[in-house]
C-alpha cells in the first residue's frame, strides 16, 4: 500500500528508508514510498481516546494519566485525592484491569513505543491492554 504522503516527522524519514540507507551502506538515502504486510490494529473508541491521552515521550504510559499514583515500591494505586476522569462513552480512561495487571506493578498496559524500540515478541493481535505498542 503506498503512504499516501510524504513523511512528516524524522521518525517517518527514518522508517521510510531501505535497508541498505539505514544501515548506511548505500550513498545518500533512498525512501520506500511503499509499505508491506502491515495490518494495523484498529482500536476501539476506548481505547484511542486512552492512547491519545498517553504522553508523546520515550516510556511513558497508563501511569501518566490522572489518577494513578506509582507506590515508592513500584505498584500503582488511586491517588484518593483526584476524582476519576471518565471517558464520553462513561467508561474510566484508566481501566482496572491495567492497576491490577501483574498485581499493580506492569508499565505495559497502554505504554507508548518509542522510534528506536522494538515489540520483542510477535503476537498474533496486538492489544494495548497488556503490550507496549
């Protein structure tokens, strides 16, 4: 499928470019102006109204939002002192499954992939509830 625009961030140059240009074994970068076997996860409203919320910076997730606070020994609890913030379909943007996940203590759930990382296992549908992605 092509891009269908020109890349607009240095992290769209960068993936956009061969093998060979990021390796820098050809003179000069070449873009690829098409994309291969990828199948995005489509999100449900939830949850891409949750992402949005997740801070554009390398490691963060569901711990950024309003609400959690992070224990001194890593577990995550309510913070009493702010009121839930819910989604427009009533739902919490911080759901309880990602305070329970891995008893309090997983930063995976709805966790932002930075440029330079890498998913280091291929799973079969890639859900934000329990994978950085």
């Amino acid at each position: 499928m092509s891009y269908g625009c020109s890349p607009k961030t240095e992290f769209q140059r960068f993936i956009r470019l061969s093998k060979d240009a990021m390796l820098g074994t050809t003179p000069g970068p070449k873009l690829i102006s098409s994309l291969y076997d990828h199948r995005p996860l489509e999100l449900n409203q939830d949850d891409y109204q949750r992402v949005c919320r997740i801070p554009k910076k390398k490691g963060a997730n569901f711990r950024d939002l309003p609400g959690v606070h992070v224990r001194p020994d890593n577990k995550v609890e309510w913070d009493p002192d702010v009121k839930r913030v819910l989604l427009p379909s009533g739902k919490p943007l911080v759901p309880d499954y990602a305070m329970t996940f891995v008893g309090g203590t997983s930063s995976k759930p709805f966790g932002r992939l930075w440029w330079d990382e890498t998913v280091p296992t291929v799973v079969t549908r890639a859900e934000p509830h329990n994978q950085v992605l």
